[in-house]
C-alpha cells in the first residue's frame, strides 16, 4: 500500500509565500513524474506543475515565475515552493505520482491552501 502525504497548506495573505510537500510512504514504491494540482469548487481541476524522475519540470502559465517545483528522489518526496501568493491561487492543492509501467497513478488527500486580499 503506497500513499501519498500532503502537507504545508494554511492561509496566508496575498504577496507570501507557502511550501507544500508531498511524500510517498509505503513499501515497494516505484514511481515517475509527479505532479501538483489544484481545485477550487467553482473550477475544474487544473495542473499546476509536474516534475519528472530526472527533473525536468512544466508549470501552468498562471504560476511560471512564482512557483517553484523540486523532488528528493531518495526521500520519495515532492516540493512546491510558492512565492508572490494572489487570492485566484486559493485551492485545494493535490499531489499525484505516476506508478511506473504507466499502471496509473497515487493521489494525496489535499492540501487547502487560502490566500486572502
């Protein structure tokens, strides 16, 4: 059984800054790219950043410059660094990691994050 752990959300006022993580616990974890979404109630879910075994990393346009993703591939976890916080990035923040042989994918419970005006 592998899950994934979210942590670091909270509220924070707009120009700040968070750090969420994300960690895989479990046994026989094998796993590729991961990735951080987000969803708000009134939007579809929307990828925010992903970031693959070697590291190469893709961001959403609304978070380029402001948001920074990284791993720890020896600590089986993954990091989203947001700086320059706005009220539209107020969400709640999921990570996933691809199993490897493309046999889908392990979702986090979800990290809300709020940013106020």
């Amino acid at each position: 059984q592998v899950q994934l752990v979210e942590s670091g959300g909270g509220l924070v006022q707009a120009g700040g800054s968070l750090r969420l993580s994300c960690a895989a616990r479990g046994s026989a974890i094998c796993i590729t790219t991961m990735n951080w979404y987000r969803q708000d109630p009134e939007k579809e879910r929307e990828l925010v950043a992903s970031i693959t075994s070697g590291g190469t990393a893709y961001y959403a346009d609304s978070v380029k410059g402001r948001f920074t993703i990284s791993r720890d591939n020896g600590m089986m976890t993954m990091y989203l660094q947001m700086n320059s916080l706005k009220p539209e990035d107020t969400a709640v923040y999921y990570c996933s990691a691809a199993r490897c042989g493309s046999r889908g994918a392990y979702w986090g419970q979800g990290t809300q994050v709020t940013v106020s005006s």
